[in-house]
C-alpha cells in the first residue's frame, strides 16, 4: 500500500472541474480546444452520466468520475484494448490506495469488482480520431437500486468494503501515472502482457458464465482471452471467440 502518488506522466493535461454533464463529452472539448493535447478531465459530479449499452451512471458528489481523453491513430482493433489498459491501471491505483489488492477483480470486459461487487465501470466512446476513456469509481457511493439492472452484479463501495474514504483528486493522482504505465507497455509490447495480467486478475476465471450478445445468450466455460482481447468461452458446441457481450455470473 502507497500513499504516495508517482509524478503526474510528462505533457499530459488535467482539468478538474466542479459538475458535468458527463466527463466523457467535456474530455472532448477540452481536447479540441487545447491542440489535441491528451488529457484527463474530472469533475466533483455529473448530472448526465453515461454508463455502457446507453445506461446512465449515477454520478453524486464524492466519488470519482474521470475521462482520459487522447488523439489516437491506431486502428479500431488497438483502441479498444484501452479498456484493458483502464482496468488494469484501476486495479493497480486502487490496490496501492487501499491495500485491498486481493479482493480486486476484473470482470470481463473492463468492470472491476472489489469483494465480488462492481466498484467502477469504464466506458470507451470514439468521436473521430479521438478517443475517450471514461472511468467512474464508487467511492462512497453506490446506485440506486432501480438503477441496476436485473442479473447484473451489485454495486459496493471503497468505503464500505475497505474503511477507506479516498479522495477523488488522490484516486487521479494514481490513475494517470498508471493508465499511463500500461499505455506504454501496449505500444511496446503489444497486448500479450496486459492479457497475462488481466487473466491473472480475472473474475470467474474457468468456471461457468454467461455471455449475453443482443438478444443472444450463450452459457460456458471462461477459458480465457484470445489475442485481440475477445472472450474464450467454451461452450457445450465447442470453443466460441466472443469480441463483445455482457457478461452475468
Ligand atoms: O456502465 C459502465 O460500467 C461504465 C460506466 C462509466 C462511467 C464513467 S463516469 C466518468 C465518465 N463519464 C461518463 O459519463 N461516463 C464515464
């Protein structure tokens, strides 16, 4: 456990603001308006959250709502692992924050649970040639129950599981130098490495899941990730290749 935060990476931007909408649609103006200079935007709340498959986030004051917003060429296929790169950068920030490294977990694709329960989701959105890497952390609070969705794992807070009462600007201060950490290990060595932490942190890891994709749900065994990043699951017809789904224990 360290409190105490590695410098913040070299030419990276950081505006902090009081409430949002949603930090992901900020990160892109504040990218347009600054030279195309990757930057991370958070904000104290947000009145319009965004979470995955157009569900909002609930987003109150005291819990961490941030967006890396940077200027990518790389192909579609290489974007998206940055979703890797955002949960294992999580994982790391919060594991030397709190302390709590063996109950961190990451659920396939990019949520990260914290003694079972989902503490962060990340949302990846594409505008053009700029991508957006948008990260909520419940600090100390959850959603309401209303707002999750039947079957899917139930929300815990850092302060409930932990003790802990971390500060948005200190989870930041962790954030980036890590995100930034694991964005230089893809670009040097591609994804083999973040897979092998990935599957070494993984939720569920060879046992039974369910992957649901549109109206397509697909029971088996969580054999892994493919080199893309897709889901192995192994199925009673055989081995499937999943690229997206939502994923139920
Ligand atoms: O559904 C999910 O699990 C992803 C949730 C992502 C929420 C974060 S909070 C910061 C950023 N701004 C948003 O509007 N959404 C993301």
């Amino acid at each position: 456990m360290s409190a105490e935060a590695p410098a913040w990476p070299s030419g990276l931007g950081r505006v902090v603001t009081d409430t949002v909408d949603s930090t992901n649609r900020l990160a892109q103006l504040v990218l347009a308006g600054n030279g195309g200079r990757a930057s991370w935007v958070m904000a104290g709340q947000q009145t319009k959250g965004r979470g995955r498959r157009g569900r909002p986030w609930s987003s109150p004051r005291g819990n961490f709502y941030g967006t890396l917003a940077m200027r990518l060429e790389d192909p579609p296929a290489k974007r998206a692992l940055r979703s890797f790169v955002a949960a294992l950068a999580l994982r790391d920030a919060l594991a030397d924050l709190t302390g709590a490294g063996a109950g961190l977990r990451l659920k396939w694709p990019n949520d990260v649970l914290l003694n079972g329960g989902k503490v962060a989701g990340i949302l990846l959105e594409n505008a053009g040639d700029v991508l957006c890497v948008g990260i909520g952390v419940n600090l100390i609070a959850g959603p309401d129950d209303l707002l999750v969705e039947p079957g899917a794992v139930a929300p815990v807070t850092v302060l409930a599981e932990t003790g802990q009462r971390l500060s948005p600007e200190t989870l930041l201060n962790h954030l980036a130098p890590a995100f930034a950490r694991w964005d230089a290990m893809l670009n040097a060595a591609g994804f083999a490495p973040l897979r092998k932490e990935f599957l070494a942190h993984a939720a569920r890891l060879g046992q039974q899941i369910t992957a649901r994709t549109g109206s397509q749900i697909r029971q088996g065994r969580y054999d892994g990730l493919d080199e893309n990043g897709a889901l192995i699951l192994t199925t009673s017809q055989g081995q499937e290749i999943i690229p997206a789904a939502e994923v139920f224990f």
